[in-house]
C-alpha cells in the first residue's frame, strides 16, 4: 500500500489480497490466509422422513431467487428433533431450493476450503419432550427465524500446487453438488453449480472448477469479505482475539455490543490499514507498500531462499546484531540514557552493513532474515499505532499472510503497538485469520444463516486427521472412520505429538526505535508455537446463556486456571495416567471386539497427541480450562465411535443401588424433619464418592461392593464438613422457631453420576423437595460422559424408583416421565389435583463438568421459574462454577476426590466435603 499522503485509488501497488504476489501468477493477485475472500452459503439441512426418490416437488410460497444468492422459504417451518438430540433440524416442507454450502480462498500458496456438512435425521417421538414443552408453552414457532440447522463449519487447507487434492476432497464429498432435498424429485443436472471464491486463484482455476467439477467460481470483493469475516469471528467465537507477547498468548473477550469501532490491519504483499465502524461500514485509512512482499522480495534477492517459509524459518535461527547498529555501537556500549534509549536498541536496521568491510556472502542468511524481519514488523506496528491515534481506536486486529501465526513477527508488532502508546493500545491477532475470507464470502449469501447466530450457539471441537495440526500440513484429508484409524496407526505414536517440533533459537538482540525486543521464555521457542489449532465450529441454534447466572459478561465456569504451568502439568499427566483404564472400559462396552480394540487403540493415540500439543503450547485450541479438556476427551471418544464407556457398569450400578432404595426411604420416612433434612445433604455427599473419572475412587472399587463403600462413606460424615453451610440452608428449608418458610417454588438439580449417586443421594433429595411442594427438575447430561447419568437414563430410573415410592410416582406421572400414566398438563381438573411435577430435562452438554454460558433451550427455559439451583459433583460444582453466582439461591454439594484440588480449593484433604449454600446475588 502507498504511505501516507499516497491516493489509494490510483497506487499501482494497491494491495487489498493478504497473499503474496509470485511472479507467475498471470490471473492477479493471489489470495490468502489472511484477506481473500472465497464465498460460501451454508447449505440448508433440512430433513424429512421417506426416501427422496419418493417424495413429490414441494409446493408453495418458495421466494425468488435473485441472481446465485439462495433463499428460503420459511413457510411452514417447524422445529424437528428427539430427546437425544443437541441440534434440531428445522424442517421447511415448502423449500424448493437448495443453499450452497461450500466457499474458496484460492491465495498463490494455500487454498483455504469451508464448508457446511449438516447433523443427522432423528424421529420426533419424544413424548417426556413434548410434555415438557407444552408445560414450559414452548413452541416450533419462536425458533423458524434460523435458517442454519444443527451441523458443522469445517476448516479445511490444502497447497495451492496440489489443487487437484482439493478437488477431489470437494468431490469426494460432493461439495459442490446443488443437492436437492427429499421433496424434490431429482438432482440438479452437474453444470448448475456456483460456487462462491475470492484470492487470485478464484481467477485463475475457474476454467480448471469447470472442468473437473462442472461448477462456475463467482468472485466476490476480498476487502468485503475480509472485514465480513473478521466481524463474524469477533462476534461469534468467544476466544476468538488474543495478545501476543512474549511467546505467550493471552485470550480476549471481546464484547459483541462494544466492538466498533476498531482497525483491521491486513498484512500481505502490502498493508492494508482498515477502520471498521460497523456491519459494511468500513474504509481503508491508510496503508504502506512495505509489508509481506518487501521482507519477502529483499529476502529472496539477499538469502537466495525459494519460498517465504523457509525465509521465516531462517530468521528463527538469526542473531540481526551482527548487521542491526544498535544504540550501544554508536555509544560505547553504554544507554543514551537522556532520551531513554537501551544500548541494546536498534538504531539503524542493516545499520552495520554501511561501516563493515564485508560482502553479502560474509553474512549469514539467517541474520540477514531476522534483520528484515525486525525493520518491517516493527514499521507496520508503527504505522498501525499512528492511525489507531489518528482515530482515537484503543483496539488494531492484525492479520493477512505475513502474520500466519508467527511467534517473532507477532511479538515484534505487539511490542511496536505497544512501546508507541505506551502501553495503552493492544496488538491482537484471530485464531482463524487464515480463514477471514471464505467465511467472509460466506457471509455474502442473503440467506448464510450466521448472521443471528451468537457465541453461545457454537461449540468449537478438535478432531483427529484434519490435513493441518498445529499449522502444519501433513497429509489428505480422511474420508472415514476406518481411514482415520489407519492414519492415526501409521503416523502417531502413542504419547507422542503428531509433528515434531523445530528448534528455535532465542533472540538476544532487542527492538527498533526505543524500545526492546521480546525475549521468548525457555530455551527455545517452536517455529510453530503459535500456529492455533482450528476445529470444526458446530452450529447449534438451540444453545443459550443459562439465564440465572448474575453477571454472564463475567462468568468463568473454570475454577482451575491452566495457563499455570504446574496445574496444566499436574492435570495433563492425571489425565494421561487414566487413559488406559478408560480405553479398557470403552473397548468392553462394545464387546472386546477387535474392530473395539482398533478404535481403542486409534482414540489412545489421538488423545495422547491432544494431551501432548497441549503441553507444549497450552493456548493451541483457545483458552484452556479443565472444562474444556474433560469435553475434548469425550469428543475424541465420540470420534472413533466410543457412544458410552460406562455403559454395562452404570447399568449394574444403578441394579445395586435400586434393590436398596425402598429400605433408604423408610428409613428416612422414620425421621424428623430436621434429622432427615441432615440425612439427605449426608446421602448426597456420601453417595458422591462413586466416580470413575477419579482414581482414588476407582481404587475403593476394587475393595468392595457399591452398597459397602455407600455406607462406609456415610458412616464417616461428621461435621463440621470442611465448607459447612447446613444450618443455613436448614433455616431456609425449616425456618427457626415457629416461622415456617415459604417452599421453593422450582429447584434445579444438576445431577452427576448413575448408581447409588443419583438414586441414594439426589432422588431422595429431590422427593423432599416434592413433598413440601416444589417442582423438581433434575438436569442431566445430553451425551455420555465417564458414569455420569445422562437425561435419555433418568425416565427409566425414576420409573424404577417410583415403584417404591408414591411420592415419586405422581411426580413422575404429572412432569410426564412416566408416558403412560402422564397427565395432559392442559386438563385443569387433573393437575390441581396432582403433586408437583418430577421433570427431567438435558444440559445441553456431554461432559463431566458444565459451562452456563452454552445450555440447552429447555433448561434455559425451566430456570426462568427457578429459584434453587443444586449443583452437585465435583466437575458441576469444584472444577466448574465453584465461584459462580446466580440470581437465585444456589447449593454446591460435593466430596472432593482429588488431593491436589482439595488443598488448592478448600485447604482441605481427599474425601473431605463441600456443601456451600448461597443466597441470591443482589449485584
């Protein structure tokens, strides 16, 4: 880009790609990582039942289309999904047309692929849903305003030299069909297809899509899709943004409502410098010719390296003092202490070259790429600084093919942005900004679907054999399961990382103009220490902000913070060390075949990988908590087809715990109030012990019976507990002298394991609760995690209970768990007369421990009458949401089964127990 005072209109230079200029590339400028644009519409998933073959051409109010933008009808759409399902299908009986779902960023050295593959079909026979829904007066009606379904946002690179991998990846999986849906008749004939693509490549291949593919590349405006991408992102993603300084990343939260405006420098051949002020609201301020193809150009002219990698990983081995003049040569190796200059401060880039009697070849390359690397960083952090001034912006996102997630080009920038505002500004840089441009291209489409969609509806998740880990390419993309099994047998070895690392140097030298350069931590820094891990992005509409949380902006669901090296140290190795005792349990659960023992083995090996990229670099897949390492470890049980592990011994769990419920209910039938109330919170406690996600407990297995370790563990409970708030919560439950509190209106019981957990301890809670007047819903997992009990489970153990139990019974028959019996929540005269209702609704999640920022609709829907929340276990009530506040009165019941956590947390000792009871939040 020209500098200041140049017309960008008329700079012959005019860079708005990110990817850098070759010159063999005839058809324009190349696309790339960072700017251009390849345009994608999400193809619209609806399902119905019956083969298409034999449904009849929809009929209808279908909307125009208007060029190649697709539309929907959205007449007569309507929510389609089952109890076991996270991500309803949004059927629409009258679309007649189809939604792309594919978008290119073609650059001159990677082509960037997104595309939209859709969840599967599941009946709608869920009658405990159902009655829940008419209970809560949820309809279809409020959610037809989503035109995207439940499904997944795939991120896929490849070389642009191997184009023809990526074509045959696109027709592989028939990418870039207009496929029809059911009701139409029959496939639209080869040749229709558009497909949105921005970058130089999106002119230069389009003969080539033709040909191959039978498709037409329309081209969109890259500055449009580049700014279209990054405001998505920075909407969407909630750890999108982060810092980098010091080889360390640190994550932002970027508040939707207060993003505009901010400075989008784009980094390729050029700088484009861009002030976004809104959706389309944007224009490019500024820029300099001095960018990506500058340090690239002298570089090759200087070093005679053939590509930019290779030029950047010289520089990682350089030492720029040899050449830089520094503050000290001029000075006698002494500060210029009165204008606040170090000795060590670059005084002049390739300052030394002027004096020294040398040649170029008596210079190292590597210094010479470091030098270059130094003088242009530092430069395009100046140069964004003084226009973030300009404007009065607090906030520059970088991005574009030069920054490429570089660890010394990142911190260089960082430490220029942030020496000339002294601190006031920030350098932040985007998780996916190789990607800006297709999803930019993405967002073109009229009808994309992204545009309501927020960052609670998406969930990021890693799964094994993508064509890129940590940034690096190392293979096709895998087509199947079987595939990915044989991949992962060949290439990863257990314990070990899937890319080696590459030795890095340390700088020792210092900055430009004032100020210093970043020292990286350790002994060496990875070439790709900052090369983030991208995932699929699931799109689930359905996900909400659990709407009792006191302050949501500032929620943190992690109780422990792994950006410490010790605890992330500590957790990873607990981890690792469970790992074959887990595959053991998923292995039997699906007979011990050997297809079983393959994938056991193949899901070993990847986990062990996830846990060995997260060691070295903690911030790979975004901000770490042991939250989100508990759910990528059931994701990649998932992955390679591991439904449920603990399959056969929740079963034979909960058969044990069952035979003696009756005797446990009479018992505390026998009881007063008071003592039975302290019964309850001690079964609760007690009963938490059974949890094979801990090893100490998993070795109390092995000594006796459920029903032994059950009593042993309440025969110990003495008070005062380590956190002890019985009495408080007694006086709200019992009152104190003969003031008798009003009974709680709806509690929410966040249960945890299945056995003697759930139907010892919290169902006879949750009976208490019923026969004082409460509505009870208890909240369980929507997929299997380790033995926790899951939502699909409940119905059928409460049915079991209520055999025993009365109580039970008509709570179950009125909140509709038990389908026979259930009562019409619309017929008046049953329900004055009935108890109140037992319900059992799903999280929204399948983990061990719970994130409030992403639950399901229907619980969001059951806490608006809640006013008792009871957050039991260690993963829902230690690990996560130990410090959380809610706009109601909270319970947080656990025994701790870890040392570490029982010492870092309460100052405790394993088995000692929480029970900490809060009152409303009134902040």
């Amino acid at each position: 880009m020209g500098g200041p005072g140049d017309d960008s209109k008329n700079d012959p230079i005019l860079e708005v790609n990110d990817e850098l200029k070759q010159q063999d590339n005839k058809g324009g400028a190349e696309g790339s990582s960072g700017g251009n644009k390849a345009k994608a519409a999400i193809q619209s998933t609806a399902r119905v039942g019956g083969e298409r073959d034999n449904m009849a051409p929809a009929s209808g109010n279908s909307i125009h289309r208007s060029g190649s933008r697709p539309q929907l009808d959205l007449s007569k759409a309507a929510i389609q999904g089952s109890s076991e399902e996270r991500d309803p299908t949004i059927l629409l009986p009258n679309q007649s047309d189809d939604i792309s779902h594919l978008a290119l960023d073609i650059g001159g050295s990677l082509i960037k692929l997104v595309y939209f593959s859709r969840h599967e079909d599941y009946s709608n026979d869920d009658k405990r849903k159902k009655t829940i829904k008419e209970r809560l007066g949820i309809s279809n009606g409020n959610r037809i305003s989503y035109p995207v379904l439940g499904g997944r946002l795939h991120f896929v690179k490849f070389e642009t030299n191997k184009i023809n991998e990526c074509l045959d990846f696109i027709h592989s999986k028939q990418l870039h069909r207009r496929e029809c849906y059911p009701w139409n008749p029959k496939n639209l004939p080869l040749g229709s297809g558009i497909i949105k693509a921005t970058g130089g490549g999106a002119y230069k291949f389009a003969d080539l899509f033709k040909e191959r593919l039978g498709v037409s590349i329309e081209k969109e405006d890259e500055m449009d899709c580049l700014v279209a991408g990054a405001n998505f992102l920075l909407k969407a993603i909630r750890h999108e943004a982060f810092t980098h300084m010091e080889g360390e990343k640190e994550f932002v939260q970027i508040d939707p409502n207060d993003l505009y405006p901010y400075l989008l420098v784009n980094v390729g051949s050029g700088v484009s410098i861009i002030k976004v002020d809104g959706e389309g609201k944007f224009q490019r301020v500024s820029g300099t010719n001095v960018g990506g193809g500058t340090y690239w150009g002298l570089g090759r002219l200087l070093t005679k390296c053939k590509t930019f990698d290779e030029l950047l990983e010289l520089s990682q081995k350089g030492d720029n003092r040899t050449i830089d003049m520094l503050v000290g040569d001029i000075y006698g190796g002494t500060d210029y202490s009165k204008i606040g200059l170090s000795a060590s401060t670059i005084a002049s880039s390739f300052g030394k070259a002027i004096s020294e009697n040398k040649e170029l070849e008596d210079y190292r390359p590597e210094d010479i790429s470091l030098s270059l690397l130094r003088m242009i960083s530092y430069n395009i952090g100046q140069i964004s600084y003084l226009n973030a001034l300009r404007f009065g912006l607090k906030r520059i996102f970088f991005g574009g093919f030069f920054i490429r997630g570089h660890a010394y080009t990142m911190d260089t920038i960082s430490f220029a942005v942030q020496f000339w505002s002294k601190g006031e500004m920030q350098a932040m840089f985007l998780r996916h900004e190789g990607f800006l441009g297709a999803l930019g291209a993405f967002m073109s489409y009229e009808k994309h679907g992204l545009d309501d969609l927020m960052s609670h509806q998406l969930v990021e998740r890693f799964p094994m054999g993508a064509p890129y880990t940590g940034g690096k390419i190392h293979g096709p993309p895998l087509g199947d399961l079987n595939e990915k099994i044989s991949w992962m047998e060949k290439f990863v070895l257990k314990g070990t990382e899937i890319t080696a690392p590459v030795p890095m140097i340390p700088s020792k030298t210092t900055g430009l103009g004032g100020f210093e350069v970043p020292s990286s931590r350790g002994s060496a820094l990875r070439s790709d220490a900052s090369a983030l891990n991208i995932g699929v992005l699931h799109l689930v509409p359905t996900l909400e902000v659990f709407p009792l949380l006191a302050d949501p902006k500032a929620y943190e669901p992690n109780t422990i913070d792994l950006s410490d090296h010790s605890e992330r140290e500590y957790w990873l190795t607990v981890l690792s060390e469970h790992l074959p005792d887990l595959v053991d349990k998923a292995v039997a659960s699906e007979g011990g075949t050997e297809d079983a023992k393959r994938r056991g083995d193949a899901f070993a090996r990847a986990f062990s990988a996830h846990l060995a990229r997260l060691m070295e670099e903690p911030a790979a897949y975004g901000k770490l908590g042991l939250a989100n390492l508990l759910e990528l470890r059931e994701e990649c049980l998932r992955e390679f087809q591991f439904v449920d592990a603990y399959r056969s011994i929740k079963q034979r769990e909960n058969e044990a715990s069952l035979a003696v419920l009756p005797d446990l209910l009479e018992e505390l039938d026998s009881m007063s109030e008071e003592a039975r109330l302290l019964t309850l919170i001690e079964g609760v406690l007690a009963a938490n012990i059974f949890d094979w996600g801990s090893r100490a407990c998993v070795d109390l297995y092995h000594k006796g019976t459920i029903i032994e370790i059950y009593r042993m563990s309440r025969n110990k409970m003495q008070r005062p507990w380590r956190v002890d708030d019985f009495d408080a919560f007694k006086e709200r439950m019992l009152g104190s002298g003969s003031e008798k509190p009003h009974p709680h209106k709806r509690a929410l019981l966040f249960v945890d394991n299945s056995g003697a957990d759930i139907i010892l301890g919290m169902l006879p809670l949750a009976r208490e609760f019923l026969r004082r007047g409460t509505e009870v819903v208890l909240v369980a997992n929507s997929h299997p995690a380790l033995n926790d009990v899951t939502a699909m489970e409940l119905p059928d153990i409460v049915a079991e209970a209520a055999k025993h139990c009365d109580i039970l019974r008509r709570a179950a028959e009125t909140g509709g768990l038990l389908v026979d019996a259930m009562i019409n929540p619309s017929d008046g005269s049953k329900q004055n007369s009935a108890s109140p209702p037992l319900m059992v609704v799903e999280n929204g999640c399948g983990s061990p421990c719970i994130d409030l920022r992403q639950v399901s609709s229907e619980l969001a829907a059951m806490a608006k009458d809640a006013d008792l929340i009871i957050l039991e276990g260690m993963g829902r009530a230690l690990h996560t949401n130990f410090n959380a506040r809610f706009k109601c009165e909270a319970l947080k019941l656990a025994m701790v089964k870890n040392q570490r956590l029982a010492e870092k947390l309460i100052k405790g000792n394993i088995y000692d127990c929480v029970c900490r009871y809060e009152p409303p939040c009134r902040c």
